[in-house]
C-alpha cells in the first residue's frame, strides 16, 4: 500500500454503533412501528386472558364448595364459567383482529367442564 492509496473503510459488526454515522446507525438498531404494534397485542391479549380465565377458575371453584342439596346452582356455576371461558378466547381473538367465532372457542370450555368434573366427581 502505498500512502496515496485510499483506506478501506472499518467494516463494524452490525451490533456496534458507527462513530461515523450515528443517525442511521441509531435507527438500524430500533424496531420498526409494526413489532411493536405486536408486542403490545401479545402483552394485551396475555393479560386479558389471564385475567377472565382467573375469574373463570374462581366461579368453578365456589361451584365445587357449594352445598350438595343446591345442584342447581352447582350446575349453573360450571356453565357460568365455561361461558367466561368462551369470552376470553374470544377477547384474545378479537384482540389480535381475528374473527370471534373459530374452532379455538371450543378452548374455552376447559374450566367448565374441569369445574364439573371436579365438583360431581
């Protein structure tokens, strides 16, 4: 190499900055608008979910102490909850832009039918 010879530029791993251009280099480095539109989705729709489903286990269980001569509204509790259960399936699904009604629904049962099991068994 002579000293007229340009230098070749410093190639950088792409996960350092660039001292040279720290603009670009500082976008590069930000996720795009879309990814977090996502990630705000999934923590929305984790946390509804979870939330109904609690309140869903919560009805099956006052199902299960309920007194043996009340089997109605041992039963109406179990629906009750499977009916809370479909809902939050579907919050999930309309969360997402999804269409409400999917076979995922049928998700929804568990703690109903899990309630009953557990409160005639």
């Amino acid at each position: 190499m002579t000293p007229t010879d340009p230098v070749p530029p410093v190639r950088r791993p792409r996960h350092l900055l660039d001292p040279n251009d720290l603009q670009r280099s500082h976008q590069r480095s930000q996720g795009t608008s879309e990814s977090l539109t996502t990630v705000q989705r999934w923590v929305i729709s984790v946390l509804a979910v979870t939330t109904i489903l609690h309140l869903a286990g919560g009805v099956a269980l006052v199902a299960i102490f309920v007194d043996d001569s009340r089997l109605d509204a041992r039963i109406g509790l179990n629906i009750i909850s499977a009916v809370i259960g479909v809902l939050a399936v579907a919050a999930a699904l309309l969360i997402h832009g999804k269409r409400p009604l999917s076979w995922w629904l049928l998700l929804g049962l568990v703690p109903g039918l899990v309630g009953a099991w557990l409160t005639f068994a």
